[in-house]
C-alpha cells in the first residue's frame, strides 16, 4: 500500500503494524478480482475497508477501488511495468524479451488512459499470459486445481500472501462457454469472443493492478530464468572459434559478465578518487565481492599494481583476454581516473602507462567489440 514517501519502508511497516488491514484487504478485494500488492494507496484503501466495504455491495467496492486507482493510484498505474525493465540481467536477449513486453503493456497502460479499453484489456491479458508462462511454466490463467492452489504465493512479497493472486487467479480463469455480455473479467471470455461486454474502465484497471502485483512477485523468477537461459547459451557457444561480423568472440562466455564486473569496478575506484573522504577502495575485497556476484571464476582473475595504478586481466574460458586498467586522474580536462581496455588473444606484458601499445583509452569510443555491450531493447 503506498501512499509516498519510502515504499520499501511502508512495506516493512506494513507487515508488523497493520496486519488486520492485509488480511482485511486481501479477503475484501481478491474475490473480486483485485490483486493486493505493495501499490496499493494506503489512506484510500483503509476508507474503503472501514466504509463501503463494512455495508456495501461487490458493485459498490469494485466502483470505489476503481476510483481510487485512476485517482490517488494513477501515478502507479502508469508505472506497473516499470519494474520487470530491471529483470533478466544475467542474459541481454532473456532481457530483451521482457523490454519488449513492457513496450507492449505500456501501450495498453496508454491505451487505459485513452478509454481505448476494448484494446487494453486483450494486451494485458495476452502480456500476463506470456510472461507467467514463461518464468513460471504456466499461464496465470490456468484453472486453480489442488496440484496448483499452492503456486503464486511466497513469504517475501505482499502480493504473494495467501489468498490474494491464487484468489484472483479464480476470477479471471473463470470459463465463458457462451456469448454473454456481462462484463466479466474471464480470460478465458475476452480472448475467445465470447464476453462481449469486457471493455470497461473496471476491467483495465484491474488487468493493470494484476500486472503491477506480478511485477512484484516474479522477480525471483526472472533471475533463475536469466541464469537458465545464459546456461544454455553458454553450453551452445562453448568451443566455438572466430568472431562475428561485428568482430565479437562467438565463444563468448563470460563476456558479458566480466563486463558487469569491470563496469562496477569503475564505479568504486572511480567514487574513492572523486570522493576520498566518504569512499575506500579495496581492490581485494572488490575482487572477491565482484566476481561472487557476476559469477566469474575468481582464478582466472589476476591483478597487479604499482606506485602509478593497477591493472587487472580475466582470462576467458575461451582463452581470451579483456584488461581493464586505471590510476588517478592526470588530465585537466576530466576528474575521472585515467582508464584503459585491452582485448586480445594474449595478455599484456605492461601496463599501459608504461607502454600503450595494444591498449585502447577509455576517451576513445566505440570500444572494441567484446568490451562494447550488447544493445539492451532491440
């Protein structure tokens, strides 16, 4: 429930100070097709549990929270997406996957705000469709069954409380074997023709509140799926020699993630030089932490330094070798540190200040090919 200020605090605050109020909210709204999550504005939906919902009628809190949505929460009605942009790390075309359904679903969250629903509503509903079946291995549209009840709950998210997403998943798989104009919310009714009377301002909101609760939930997901993925990829280019025609290794194991290792690095030495005062840097301790994190072969990571920098070379399961290397800044025209890449077959004997000869300056760009990262959103 969000009403400004810190959502990660809210969240915390949340869990321990108003347990009535999520089990309230849950049981009140799941049923009705609202998914409960973190978004939910906090003043507005107490009104809503403490009022209408006390005395009125489904109708009258679906037209309340409806209100509410594309009021006080329109703001996280156009940003529900917004976080699966941050998903998928571990593999730019997985990644690029998502970056293209979030296009999609916010082109609905356009057209909602359009009154096109009889558009946004479809699109969302197809989105949700392939993007839980692909992190999930199901469709949240599925039928709830004893084997499944259990899936789309967790003990990290609010959205994933019991009761809440399996809940709702009730209501929007429910099956429409005839042509009806009721204005149900059925998938399983809008996308085979037979609700008629789905378009509604109700009904989008809801898709996109159940989008925004998903987002939540499926980052866990997202990041076994991304490592799976780069598993395989890696599997299929292990071995293989030569470049492609931009001059990139097709073995390139490990490239992409030095990369993210080399670019975090930056950042650190770059902090402790600009900034002396509030940052150290331990090239040790960002070695070890780095390489943990990107899952990098702390063995084939070497380093060395003297009295003007330090350099430091990964070996690539292929045999290649990217360098980075940095000392502090001696220009006048940049407060960065000086920095240099290398990418080659073999290492380098020196360092670049002794001898630049192969090395390539970070003022100069493009980068060469293995240092350039692949273009995320294509």
């Amino acid at each position: 429930m969000n009403e400004s200020g810190n959502h990660s605090e809210q969240l915390r605050s949340l869990r321990s100070a108003q347990p009535a109020h999520l089990e309230k909210a849950v049981s009140t709204f799941a049923s009705l097709g609202w998914a409960f999550c973190g978004n939910w504005h906090h003043d507005s939906t107490v009104k809503i549990l403490d009022s209408i919902g006390r005395r009125g009628t489904p109708a009258d809190i679906d037209a309340a929270v409806t209100r509410m949505w594309n009021d006080e929460g329109k703001f996280w009605l156009k940003l529900a997406p917004a976080p699966i942009r941050r998903w998928g790390n571990a593999h730019v075309p997985f990644k690029n996957v998502l970056w293209r359904r979030v296009e999609l679903m916010e082109k609905a969250i356009e057209l909602h705000f359009a009154g096109e629903y009889a558009a946004s509503v479809p699109i969302l509903m197809s989105q949700i469709d392939g993007l839980t079946r692909d992190l999930v291995g199901q469709t949240f549209f599925q039928n709830v069954t004893a084997k499944n009840q259990e899936n789309f709950i967790d003990d990290e998210s609010l959205a994933g409380m019991p009761g809440n997403l399996v809940e709702v998943r009730r209501v929007f798989s429910t099956p429409s074997y005839e042509t009806t104009r009721s204005g149900s919310i059925s998938r399983h009714g809008v996308m085979h023709g037979r609700e008629l009377d789905y378009d509604t301002l109700e009904n989008s909101t809801k898709c996109i509140v159940l989008l925004a609760a998903l987002a939540e939930y499926l980052p866990p997901f997202a990041d076994t799926k991304g490592f799976e993925a780069l598993d395989v990829h890696s599997s299929t280019a292990a071995g293989l020699l030569g470049v492609d025609d931009e001059g990139r290794l097709l073995d390139d194991r490990d490239v992409r993630e030095f990369q993210g290792f080399a670019f975090y690095l930056d950042i650190a030495y770059m902090n402790a030089q600009l900034t002396p005062t509030l940052h150290t840097f331990d090239l040790d301790y960002q070695v070890r932490s780095l390489a943990a994190k990107h899952r990098l072969d702390r063995k084939q990571i070497f380093y060395f330094h003297d009295a003007a920098g330090w350099w430091l070379f990964y070996k690539l399961p292929s045999g290649h070798f990217l360098v980075l290397a940095e000392r502090p800044n001696t220009s006048t025209e940049s407060r960065n540190p000086d920095a240099w890449r290398w990418d080659a077959h073999e290492d380098p004997s020196v360092a670049p200040w002794h001898n630049a000869r192969g090395w390539q300056s970070d003022d100069v760009y493009p980068r060469t090919s293995n240092w350039e990262p692949l273009q995320i959103g294509t």
